[in-house]
C-alpha cells in the first residue's frame, strides 16, 4: 500500500478580476515550493489564466459589483501529491463551456500534462495535472525536453 502524501489547498475567490489574480499567483507559490523550473510555473501562471477564462462568462471577468459571500465565486483546490499538481477549478453552472477547439482549451493543454473538464451538478469543472519534478536536475532538464 502506498503512503501517497497528499496537501490541499483551498480557495474560494469573487470572479470580479481585482480577485481572479490570486488563483495563479497561488499555483505558482505551490509550484515553486515543489521545486518546478521557471519555465513550468509560468506555463502553470498561463493555464489557471486560461482555465478562469474558460469558466467565466464574459460578464464575470471585469470589474463586478459587491456580492454577497458565497455568491458567485470561483473554486479552486491545490492538491499536492507525491507524483503531481492537480489544480481543481469550478465555478457553479451557468454558461456552458467553449468548445473543446477553443484557443483557450488549446494553450491549456499545450501547458499541462492532463486536462479534463466536466459538469456535475450544480459545477462547472476544470482539471489541470501536472508532473512533479523528481528533483531539481530533472525540474531543469524537463524545461528542456522537446516535445
């Protein structure tokens, strides 16, 4: 049986843009504490942007009124695993997802190891994984590697 250490943060943030740009400066905070290379944080930075893009209506990206708590708010769960970063990022339903071919889905898996996208419920969801690197000799090497 594997002792698969595992760390999850949460976060609940307003989809007005003043709060939105917590969400990637946090994943790059985990990511640099995990040893990820330069290169992979900001290329996590960019998915979570175009991730919280794909979840919100064009409506929910500016400058928003005050709301109530819990109203309209954006989900995000930082888990750290042995192996990887997943960043869970929901919103509840509202507008459908773009399509798959989107410019946005398309940087988004040109970033990331894995993604998947459902909806379940009452939430719209994005699953982003990434690879940990196994050490920084790799973190650097993987910065490298053609793909």
């Amino acid at each position: 049986m594997s002792e698969e250490r595992e760390d999850v943060l949460l976060l609940d943030v307003p989809t007005a843009g003043d709060y939105l740009s917590v969400l990637p400066t946090a994943t790059a905070a985990v990511a640099t504490r995990l040893g990820f290379s330069l290169d992979a944080i900001e290329d996590l930075r960019a998915a979570v942007n175009a991730a919280v893009t794909l979840l919100l209506p064009e409506s929910g990206r500016g400058r928003a009124p005050r709301r109530r708590a819990g109203e309209d708010s954006l989900h995000c769960r930082l888990e750290v695993r042995d192996e990887v970063l997943q960043i869970v990022l929901s919103r509840p339903k509202g507008d459908p997802l773009p399509e798959q071919g989107n410019y946005q889905w398309q940087v988004l898996r040109a970033l990331t190891d894995e993604v998947e996208s459902d909806i379940e419920g009452a939430l719209s969801t994005i699953r982003i994984r990434q690879r940990r690197p196994s050490s920084e000799t790799d973190a650097e090497t993987e910065a490298y590697r053609i793909r």
